[in-house]
C-alpha cells in the first residue's frame, strides 16, 4: 500500500486529481501538467522566438518536473 501512496503523491503534484467538474480548476490549484501546457499556448501564440520570461518559467517547470521525475525513479528502483 505505502508504494501506491508514494505514487499518488507524485501523481498529485503532477495532476491536479481532484478535478471532477467543470467548475473545479476554479477550485483547485492547476499542477505541473497545466502549467507546462499554459506556457506551451503562450509560446505557441506568437510570431517570434518566446520571450525571457518564457525561458525562465520553462527552466523553473523543468526543475519541478526534474524533482517528481527523481522521486519517482527513486520510489521504482526502491520496490
């Protein structure tokens, strides 16, 4: 049981889970994958080659997703 807990935890900071209406991104916090797709439209929506501050949220995204990524090799390799 403790390995599928470990699991949701990543699964929650990647996830928001517990969207089950329409209504619900209004009431709970957007997680990782959210994040990483807004900052894709915002990229995507312009002409020219994505601005400093795209750059720098993309690098604090990477480390957020580099840290679930490491717990979850971690948790894999210790099961």
């Amino acid at each position: 049981k403790l390995f599928v807990e470990q699991l949701s935890v990543i699964e929650g900071n990647l996830y928001q889970v517990k969207n089950q209406s329409s209504q619900d991104p209004l009431n709970f916090p957007i997680k990782l994958n959210n994040k990483l797709a807004s900052l894709q439209r915002v990229v995507e929506s312009g002409e020219y080659k994505p601005t400093a501050g795209s750059y720098i949220v993309f690098k604090e995204l990477k480390a957020e997703l580099a840290k679930e990524l490491n717990q979850l090799d971690k948790i894999l390799k210790a099961h």
